[in-house]
C-alpha cells in the first residue's frame, strides 16, 4: 500500500489533474478538502469528462479541461474502497471486481492509502508459499 500520497483538491481543474497523471504515472487521484477525503478521480474518469452529449458532439478541450475535477471524480459517498483490515482476499476480489487498476484505503472517514494492483499481487507473492523442490 501507499502511504505518501499525492492529491488534487475537488476544485482544481481537470488540466491540473492531467498534469499529475502525467508527471506521476498514476491511475488516480485522491479528492481532498482540506485533510478530508471526499472523492477519487481516475484516468478513466477525465476521459469520460470528454462524452458526447446533446450540446456537444465534440466538447471544446480547452474550456473541459477548465472544469472542476468535482465534476469528474466519483464522490466518496459511491466509491468502491478497502480499509486496512480488509482480508487480501477481499481486496482482491473488490479489486477484479470493480475492474480497478487501485483501491483507495479508508478507515473511518481518513484516507490512509492506495493500494494498486502492483501492490496486490506483491502481497500475494509473500503470502505463497514457494514450491517445494522434491517434487
């Protein structure tokens, strides 16, 4: 899991959260007001910033990437998430699951981590036992 986080607030601009993408090769974001934790942002979630709609077949990238990342993220109240309690299996099974590439770690209302699918399959590794050689 990841303690040190990096994280935007809900009303800097998608451009900004772009730019952590891209500078941090990271999947997603936390959303923080202040040192609560109120949504998480994904790659996936700025580009579903850029649907179509009925006012816009082709969104205009410079006023989209304008917006708050509160219009983009998934608020808390929605997320998929794990506490550092959870089971590994567990997480597991939320991680394939949500078809997630990380998990935000909560307990109670703090966000304490991410863990990532690196990260998981690390933990599954140490927790195998290696084969024997006898057989």
């Amino acid at each position: 899991m990841t303690e040190r986080l990096v994280s935007i607030g809900p009303d800097a601009t998608l451009r900004e959260a772009e730019a952590l993408f891209r500078d941090h090769d990271f999947n997603a974001l936390p959303v923080m007001e202040g040192d609560r934790f109120v949504g998480w942002l994904t790659k996936l979630d700025l580009l579903g910033a850029f649907r179509f709609s009925d006012e816009s077949i082709f969104p205009q990238y410079e006023q989209l990437m304008e917006r708050p990342v509160r219009s983009a993220m998934t608020p808390l109240r929605e997320l998929v998430r794990v506490n550092s309690r959870t089971p590994l299996s567990r997480v597991l099974e939320k991680m394939v699951a949500a078809r997630a590439k990380s998990l935000p770690v909560v307990d109670g209302d703090d966000l304490v981590g991410v863990i990532a699918r690196e990260d998981l399959l690390e933990a599954l590794r140490r927790a195998t036992p290696p084969a024997s050689e006898d057989r």
